[in-house]
C-alpha cells in the first residue's frame, strides 16, 4: 500500500463529473490496484475513488499546469468503463509505502455459527424437555440452522442470527412453508433466536405464530454468572 500525504485538486469524470479544489489530502493506493482520495473528516468514507480494475498511470504537468503550480498528475483510469480519476499534485508532505502482506480477514466474535453451537449445546434453551435433531437441517431452498423436537414430539425448526431483522422472518418463514408440506415432520413450530430482535421483526415473527427467543452470548460461553446478578 502507498499512502501520500499532498495537496492536490481531483477530478472524476465518466458515469458523472465531480471537481474536488486544491486542498490537503490522504492518497491512497492499494495492491489491488483501487485508489481513494479521503479528507481529514468524514469517517471511513472517501471523497472520490476509483475501483479495480483499473490503472494508475504517472506523468509530469503540462506547461499550463506547471504554471499553476502542479508537480505532479496521477491519471486512474479503469479498464472497463470510461472513467477516469485525475489528481492533480501541487505538494508532496509525506510519500509512504509498505506490504502489508495478506490480511486473514475479519474473525467476527459471537457470530451465527458460534450461536448454532453453542445453542444445540443447550438445546434446553429452547425450552426443558426439548432434545436437539439435527444442524444443519438440509431443505430444498437451503439448510436450517437446528432443527429440535420439543417434549410433545413436535418438530421445532430454529432460525439464528446475531442481529435479527424482518428478512430472518421472512428467511423463517419460507422453511417452514416447505418443513409443513412433509407429513413426517408437520407440524413445524418456528422459533426466532438472535442476540437482538428489532421491534418490526418481532411483531411480524408473533403475527406468523413464530416464537422470539433473545440469546445472551456471554452467558452461553459461561462468561456471565446469570445467578450474581443484581438485574
């Protein structure tokens, strides 16, 4: 990654035409070839960028623009469209690069699969006298997470997600569409399990018969003594 530091004026030009003036800036130039020109301000969001495929190209100013006082033009252009980055420089103020190397990505704490595991650990979660079937229950339109027998024998078809919204009801609700067209399992209850239910997706979860059930996390881990506590 090459990171510059200048004060530069950029235009873009293709789908849409955008002018940024002279101003100081954050340049940066990643390995995957994607250029982003940020400001002091604005959070992670950049100004303007070019995504890959694209290429950088360097070049030294015109005359009109050496007159105007620019050292330098970087030219981005992409190699699947028309558009085009223009960064004029008119001062350098820091010119750094570095491999960073491969990034492993982010390892996100307390994601679904956590959840599914730790829940078909304790399947009693669901309520006592429930005995865990399966994960992983395979359907035609996809697997679902745990799939469980409550203490009548009924069939319990469980839905996971670290944040629930109204798309894991609806992802909820065509399982259990298919799940009650098989005479060996029908019925099929559905139960909502995340560590945060919105408002709008536990309102529709209660209007299709499907029950919400709010997961703590830290408690499944044994990071949390439910027993000490004061609320």
């Amino acid at each position: 990654m090459r990171v510059v530091i200048a004060r530069c004026s950029v235009d873009y030009s293709g789908r849409l035409d955008a002018h940024l003036p002279p101003a100081t800036r954050l340049l940066m130039v990643k390995a995957d070839g994607s250029v982003l020109v940020h400001s002091d301000g604005g959070s992670y969001k950049p100004l303007n960028w070019m995504s890959p495929p694209c290429r950088l190209s360097v070049a030294e100013p015109t005359a009109e623009e050496a007159a105007a006082g620019v050292e330098q033009v970087w030219t981005v252009q992409h190699t699947k469209s028309d558009d085009r980055l223009v960064v004029r420089i008119e001062e350098f103020l820091a010119d750094h690069s570095a491999d960073l190397g491969v990034d492993p990505g982010l390892v996100k704490d307390g994601v679904e699969a956590h959840l599914q595991k730790l829940l078909a650990e304790q399947i009693d979660l669901l309520g006592a006298g429930h005995r865990l079937v399966r994960r992983e229950y395979p359907t035609a339109i996809g697997p679902v997470d745990i799939m469980a027998k409550d203490p009548t024998g009924a069939s319990v078809a469980v839905e996971i997600k670290r944040r629930g919204d109204i798309d894991g009801v609806e992802q909820l609700t065509r399982y259990l569409d298919l799940l009650n067209r098989d005479p060996l399992l029908a019925p099929v209850r559905g139960v909502f399990a995340a560590q945060e239910i919105k408002p709008q997706a536990r309102v529709l979860a209660t209007d299709r018969g499907i029950r919400c059930l709010v997961l703590d996390y830290d408690a499944m881990r044994g990071l949390d003594d439910v027993a000490s506590r004061l609320f």
